[in-house]
C-alpha cells in the first residue's frame, strides 16, 4: 500500500461528494470507477478522470480483492461511504464470493464485527487497512456484521461481487 496516497485519495472522495449535490444520504455508488469496460457498470455513475489518487485507491483494493478471495471478479460494484457505519445485517444472497473494504480518514473506532460460530470477531478499522468479509458461498449465505461507533472522519470503498 506504500504506492498509495491516502490523503489524496481522501480529498478526491471529499471532492467526488460535493459534486454529486444530488445525493442526500453518506453513498455514492461508483462501480465504473477506473476499472474501464471490462467490469460492469450497470448503468452507474462513472468515477471521473481527474481524480487519480481514487482511481489508484480502487485498484489497490480490487487487487486485495482478487488475491484474498482468489477470483477475477466480472461483474463488481463499488460504492463510497461517507461516515457509514451500518447495523447489523446479513448481504443479500446475491452478494457472492466477498466483499472488501478501504478504509480512509482521520478517525477511531468503527471496526468491522461479523459471527463466527457466535464468537465476535472484530478487524480494527484504520486509515490505509482492509478488512475483507465472506458474503455467500456455495449457497451459504455470508456472516451477519455491523460496524462499531466511530469518531472523526471516516470513508470506506465498499467493493463486492454481485448477480444482481
């Protein structure tokens, strides 16, 4: 991760969000962004060209992606969260293989939690870290999760593989 600017890809997700003045909730998603038309876009939005240190944000995390759950992945989405933490929840089914996650900002707290056999375990959160998460495999739905309260500013890039 050393090749990765954190602070510029931070100020390019502040940026990104204040240009997309039509989106009222912490979301965004930009499943295009940089990874041209090899990956589905759905129809989303498109991460713009002029925000290099995000663009190079999301192709490290799709190569933490493919080396942690050994897939070339066709179809992804990705999203931007802005101070998200989420509740405790399950993926839907078609949330296949894993998800992973990019975290940036300047915060503490907001650790990913998921069951295990009802045991809690818990990958600490920090600026530079990902985490990555089982969602369905082999039929099986993924793990329930939430995340921990969280303090300052804090951004994750959310990338998933999907039948959606």
């Amino acid at each position: 991760m050393s090749n990765l600017d954190l602070n510029a890809a931070l100020a390019e997700c502040r940026e990104l969000f204040n240009r997309q003045r039509a989106y009222e909730n912490d979301w965004l998603n930009v499943t295009q962004l940089a990874f041209g038309e090899r990956y589905s876009d759905r129809g989303r939005r498109r991460l713009p060209a002029d925000l290099p240190a995000l663009r190079a944000a999301a192709f490290t995390l799709l190569g933490a992606f493919k080396n942690r759950w050994a897939v070339d992945p066709t179809v992804l989405y990705v999203q931007i969260a802005r101070n998200g933490g989420v509740k405790r929840h399950r993926d839907p089914k078609t949330d296949l293989v894993g998800t992973s996650i990019l975290w940036l900002g300047d915060f503490d707290g907001g650790d990913l939690v998921h069951l295990d056999g009802g045991q809690e375990i818990h990958q600490q959160a920090a600026p530079g870290r990902i985490a990555h998460l089982p969602c369905t495999q082999n039929g099986v739905q993924g793990p329930v999760h939430w995340t921990t309260p969280h303090r300052g500013e804090r951004w994750s890039l959310v990338l998933n593989r999907s039948v959606k």
